[in-house]
C-alpha cells in the first residue's frame, strides 16, 4: 500500500475531497436511501453551500489522509452541530471521519481519530460529541475503543428520510468511568 500522509488540506484539494466524501458515504450508507434522498443529501452536504464553504469555516478544521495524491479519509472536527446539553462544560464535535472502504483497517481511521481528539483538546474541549448511525456497528466499536459512550439519540436527515443516530461522548478532563 502506498505511504500515506496526514495534512491540512487545502483550498487545491476541495474538489476531491468533496468527491470523498460522497464516495464514503455512498459506499457505507448509499444503499438505505432512495435516489431523491441520497442525491439530495450529497448535494447539500458535499456541494456548494456544503463541505467547500466548510473548509473556509474558522469554527471547523479538517486533516485528509493522502496516499500517492488520492484523498483516502478525512476527518472534520469543530463547533458543536448535534443538539447536546453540555451544562457548564466546553463540548467540542466530532463531525466526520469518512476513510475510503480500500483502506479501512489499515490505520487510517485511528491517525484520524489521533489528530481530532488532538484538535479538539488544542480547541479547549472538555467533552466530545459525536453522532453515529444507530446500525453502523463497525464505527461504534471504533469509538468505544476511544472511550465514547452512548449518550442519546438523534435524528439526522437524509433527504425526507429520518434516521436513528446515537450521540456519544467522551470526557477529556474526567476519569473514564469503568463499565
């Protein structure tokens, strides 16, 4: 496998990252929507008025895995988006971490996960949330590995269609609790 770096990206790397982003989400979540929904989803979320004025958003920073110049996974992290109470503490999002289905279990994902968590702590976060599909079972253990816990739940939009996401968390200040 190709060596790969772990960068910034760049206002060069919009279009692909862009296109990484629909390709991941299509390969993992594609089949559970109809094409209004799917289509309508990757355009708001991956077109313009999207991801590139993302990029752009001092509240959000990003890192891109780069394997022989093909963006292979990203991870977006920032201000809180999903609905959380967070009392007095300073919470903190976890927005993405999409890594291309060819290079998942290879590391990419953890280095990814490193480097938010890193952001996030260099952000002032106490706690960090994050929303995941109530059946993506793979990424759920990823996180737990993390010490996230399920929190609540949350209904994230694709398209007309809603679906059942959890919210997890993890203390960055706190003693992990011992389950």
């Amino acid at each position: 496998m190709t060596d790969i770096v772990y960068r910034t990206p760049t206002a060069a790397d919009t279009d692909a990252l862009c296109q990484l982003g629909r390709d991941t989400f299509i390969e993992t979540f594609g089949h559970l929507y109809s094409a209004k929904d799917l289509d309508h989803f990757l355009v708001t979320t991956f077109g313009p008025g999207g991801m590139p004025d993302e990029l752009n958003d001092p509240g959000l920073a990003f890192q891109v895995a780069d394997a022989g110049g093909q963006l292979v996974g990203y991870c977006k992290v920032g201000d809180l988006h999903t609905e959380v109470d967070t009392g007095d503490r300073r919470g903190l999002e976890l927005r993405q971490l999409y890594v291309r289905q060819s290079h998942q279990g290879a590391g990419v994902a953890a280095r990814l996960m490193e480097w938010g968590l890193d952001e996030l702590r260099r952000r002032g976060a106490e706690d960090v949330y994050l929303s995941v599909f109530s059946e993506n079972a793979r990424a759920q253990r990823f996180y737990a590995r993390y010490g996230f816990v399920e929190i609540g739940r949350n209904i994230f939009m694709v398209g007309e269609q809603a679906d059942d996401d959890r919210i997890w968390k993890l203390s960055l200040t706190e003693p992990a609790i011992a389950a």
